[in-house]
C-alpha cells in the first residue's frame, strides 16, 4: 500500500474535520434561515399588493 505525504490531506481527515464542526454547519444556516422567516412575514412591506373579488352565480 502507497501511503500519502504527510502535508497531502485526505479525505477521511475532511470527514472528520466536518463531524467535529457539525454545529456550526447547522446552526448558522439554521439562525439565518429564522431571522429571514421573522423579517420576511412580519418586517418587510410588500412590493406589490393585489385583491380579487369572485361573483359566482347559481347556473
């Protein structure tokens, strides 16, 4: 078996390095995404607006 330069990384040392910083990788998107929700629905005026009236008459 061929074994790898030190300095060369792997990717099992990338899987680990993502496992250990898990968290991070969830909390941030997850934190963003809420205060995106929360500015989206209850902030932010809308740019255009628009009302429909629906008349159905009996047949």
């Amino acid at each position: 078996m061929v074994e790898a330069p030190q300095e060369e990384i792997t990717l099992r040392d990338i899987v680990e390095v993502l496992k250990r910083h898990r968290v991070y990788l969830w909390t941030f998107p997850l934190l963003f995404g809420a205060v995106a929700l929360i500015y989206g629905f209850f902030i932010a005026e809308p740019t255009y607006a628009s009302t429909a009236t629906l008349s159905v008459a009996p047949v």
